[in-house]
C-alpha cells in the first residue's frame, strides 16, 4: 500500500458524497483490501485532532481493492451547529498488520445559499 494525495473534493453543508479509493501497491497493482480495517477521519488540518471518523460499522464499504466513504456534510458538526470551510481528510487501512494511510487530502464544504 502506498498513500495518494487526493484532489481537492468541493461539497455544500448537508450533501451527501461518496468518496471511493482505488487501492494499490507501489507498482500500481490492485490490492484486495476485503480484510481490511480502514478508518477515514476529517480534521481541520493535517495533523489535528479528527472532528469525524467513519469505519466500516458507520459509512466505509471495503470491496475488492476499492475503499468507498460514504458520509452527509452535516455530520460535521460542533455543538449542533454544521462546520463550514476547509478541512483534511485521511483514509488508514490496517491490512496485515500493517497499519498506513493510504489516501488523503483537502475538502472544502461551503454554506448552501438559497
């Protein structure tokens, strides 16, 4: 498993998106991920503390050698209150034994405006 920076994922509060990885080795050979444990967290910044994670009881479907994240932009949320702005996202399959993030990168989640 090597980790792949994603591209910037642009959503409005309250969407519901489906985030899916393909999953490879260095060589960019599928791998089968169907084992694994894969937790996806979202913080303010790389490095803070997360202030959503999914797994697979609550959003991640593991098939193949394909992460799929499925979450609502309301789920980020402080107080009752949505959080809007930038964020990081970082998806970490433990398969093996081996524990390394595999995905990561920017998410922008902007107000809806009617």
């Amino acid at each position: 498993m090597h980790c792949i920076p994603h591209a910037l994922i642009r959503t409005h509060s309250g969407e519901d998106i489906a985030l899916a990885f393909h999953i490879t080795n260095a060589a960019g050979a599928a791998l089968d991920i169907s084992d694994a444990a894969a937790v996806y967290k979202i913080a303010r910044r790389a490095g803070d503390a997360a202030l959503l994670v999914k797994t697979q009881e609550d959003g991640i479907t593991l098939a193949a050698a394909t992460a799929t994240v499925t979450l609502n932009t309301a789920e980020l949320a402080a107080e009752g209150q949505p959080l809007l702005g930038d964020f990081w996202g970082q998806l970490t399959l433990t398969l093996n034994d081996m524990t390394q993030v595999v995905a990561e990168g920017p998410l922008s989640v902007a107000p809806v405006i009617a």
